[in-house]
C-alpha cells in the first residue's frame, strides 16, 4: 500500500552520503537507497516512540509481587 503515489523530486544530497546509503543499504540505485533509507528511518522514529511510552508507564507489578508470584507459580520467568 507504501507505493501507491510516486512522487518525483529534486533534492540535493552530498555524493558521498549518496554513496554511503547505497552501499548501507545494499541498493544499486540510487533511488532504491534513499527509499530504503527513508522508510528504515521512519521505521526506527516509530519504534523509539513506542520505547518512549513503554518507560513513561509504570510497570504493572512490582519486584515483591513478582517473587511472590513466582512462589505461588503464577508468573513464568
């Protein structure tokens, strides 16, 4: 569903990140590059903010409860 609306522009890009993104990336082009790399990007952008609001929330049990669990065979390690 990514690829539905191409969009064609002109940017300017340094060669050699041009060139660093392609061989990171394993791309022949240089299009499929900046592609890979935008969408990894996007990838890791949305993975640190689900990392962010893992931390914000307080964990549901605490280190007592989790022992005691343990003990009574309730909780897996």
């Amino acid at each position: 569903m990514r690829d539905i609306l191409h969009m064609r522009t002109t940017i300017t890009i340094g060669e050699d990140l041009l060139d660093e993104a392609r061989k990171l990336s394993g791309k022949k082009g240089y299009s499929e590059a900046i592609v890979t790399s935008l969408r990894d990007y996007v990838d890791l952008k949305k993975r640190l903010e689900l990392l962010e609001l893992l931390f914000e929330q307080k964990t549901p049990h605490s280190h007592k409860q989790v022992k005691k669990m343990r003990r009574k065979r309730q909780w897996s390690s």
